[in-house]
C-alpha cells in the first residue's frame, strides 16, 4: 500500500503572517501601477509557489482587500471598485 503523503504536491507550505505582509504590500504596489495581478505575476513578484499564491488571494478576497474576475487560467485579482475586465 502506497502512502498518501508520498503524492503531496511539492512546496505547499502555508504562508507566515510575515510573508503574507510582504506579499500583501507587493501586491498592492503592483496594482498602484496596474489594472490586475494574475497568480503569474504573483509569483514573478514574491518569489513564493502557486498554491500560496492561491492561499494568498483566498485570504485577502475574503477580507474584501481584491476581487476575483475570470476563471481557471483566466483569473485576474482587481482592487474592489477597479474597472471590470471580463
């Protein structure tokens, strides 16, 4: 029997309330100067994996900080109030 542990994606470690902070100041900035951030972008930006990435946007469209527009490879974040890009 294969242990399931074995099949868990590599890097997916969850954010410190540090590296939340700094994404969260980088993120912005970004947008200061653009009209949406994609996980791409995200990435390129922090240095940190796809599915923090994820865990980051999750965290800060619940906290009403950005809004989802798009789906699967199309998702782009926006600040709330920002022009839809649909």
């Amino acid at each position: 029997m294969v242990h399931t542990s074995a099949f868990k994606r590599p890097g997916r470690r969850k954010l410190t309330d540090e590296e939340f902070e700094g994404a969260r100041a980088k993120v912005l900035a970004f947008l200061a100067a653009h009209d949406f951030i994609a996980n791409r972008e995200f990435r390129e930006l922090t240095q940190l994996t796809y599915d923090q990435g994820v865990s980051f946007f999750n965290r800060m469209i619940a906290n009403g900080n950005l809004v989802r527009v798009g789906k699967t490879t199309t998702i782009k974040y926006l600040l709330p109030g920002a022009r839809d890009l649909k």
